[in-house]
C-alpha cells in the first residue's frame, strides 16, 4: 500500500508513525489505519514541530498569543506560517507531534460521561453549535475525542473501565502545553489538524477547508 522496502517500514514503525498490532511468526502485523493515516500525511521527510512550537503555531493561526514561547521563537514560528509555500497539508505534518493519542473502547451509555474529564475535538467538537457551523459538521455519535493533561490518559481510562483499543471509538490525546487551553477550549486550529486525522473523507475534507481558511486569514491580517 505505501510501496516501501521493509527496513524504511521498520524505521517508520519505531518513529511511532505506523502501529503494530504484533507478529505472528515471522510477520509484523501493521494496524490498517495508521497505514491509511500515513497515506494521507505523506511520507515527507524532515524535522516536524516540537509540541510547544506545533501549540504556538496553532495557537497563532486561532487568534490567539502563544504567551510559552520567548519572542525569538514566536517570530520563527510566524514566519513559517508565512511561507507561501506552507499550506494546510504541510501544517497538519509539521503538527504531528503535537500530542500522544491513545484510543480504547467504550461501551454508549459511558460516551457522555467522558466530557467532564476531556476538552472536545475532532469530531466530538461539533457537540459546540458554532464550532459545528464553522466546519460544517454535525456531532458524531458513538464516539468521543478530547484532550487531557500528560500522564492522565490512563487514569481516565481505568476510571471509566475502558480497554485499549486501536480501533476503538474514545481518543484521548494527552498534551504537555497546557497553556493552550487556557480559555478551556481548544484552538480552533487544532480541531481542524484533528478531524484531518480522522478516516472519514468528509471529516478530513472539512479540517483541512477550515485550517487553509485560518493560514489565509493569518496570512491576510
């Protein structure tokens, strides 16, 4: 499906970039999504952002003032996001390393219980009228996705009872740059780099419109 040898494979499964579900013999089994993922991402090489410099510049492109980074860096930062040559694809790559995501599995009924213990994105934003209108979505059933602090994705998940699970229908993408979240929402950027990770053509369609709208507006300012 990628047209890749074996050892750039291998590269690309210790990088965290494709996931393993494990071997049987002497196989290594790839879990489908990641590869589908990858895809889509491109197999772009070159430094991506650090999480701090991925916050900052999603940050800056909600309108907002990455207050962590010294101004030296915000100027870096900026004057990437005015390179003509970055679009919302690029972004979204540079962006990658922006959070860790672990997925698990939940039964329906424990879905809404999850949103006091998570910040929405992705899909699971559109709950948000306006953010729903902005990117032209509706709510997602059956699933939730959402933010939380480093180090907690385990605890909610044993919380809530729920087990890993890479095709699982709960993401909790854990974050170190709190301070994003200061307004305790999260930037509009971020949500659009989230739902352009989804496997969805329409979800991945709608965050890569709204993140191209938001680089042209910054661009524009």
């Amino acid at each position: 499906m990628l047209g890749l040898p074996l050892d750039r494979v291998s590269r690309l499964v210790a990088s965290g970039r494709l996931t393993t579900l494990g071997r049987s013999a002497h196989v290594l089994i790839i879990d489908p999504a990641s590869v589908k993922r990858l895809q889509y991402q491109g197999l772009e090489r070159g430094r991506v952002w650090t999480e701090a410099n991925a916050w900052a510049a999603l940050t800056m492109l909600s309108g907002g003032n990455p207050t962590w980074l010294i101004p030296q860096r915000k100027s870096r930062i900026k004057a990437s996001l005015l390179d003509p040559a970055v679009d919302a694809r690029r972004i979204y790559n540079l962006a990658r390393n922006k959070d860790t995501a672990h997925r698990y599995r939940a039964p329906g009924a424990t879905l809404p219980l999850l949103a006091d213990a998570l910040l929405p994105t992705g899909p699971a934003a559109m709950v948000n009228d306006d953010v729903a209108e902005v990117f032209g979505l509706t709510a997602g059933a059956g699933l939730a996705e959402g933010y939380a602090a480093a180090g907690q994705a385990q605890e909610i998940a044993g919380d809530f009872r729920m087990p890993p699970d890479l095709g699982g229908n709960v993401t909790i993408r854990e974050v170190g740059v709190e301070e994003a979240f200061g307004d305790g929402r999260v930037p509009l950027a971020a949500i659009a780099v989230d739902l352009m990770d989804s496997l969805g053509t329409r979800e991945r369609s709608a965050g890569e419109r709204v993140l191209q709208r938001l680089l042209e507006e910054f661009r524009g300012a």
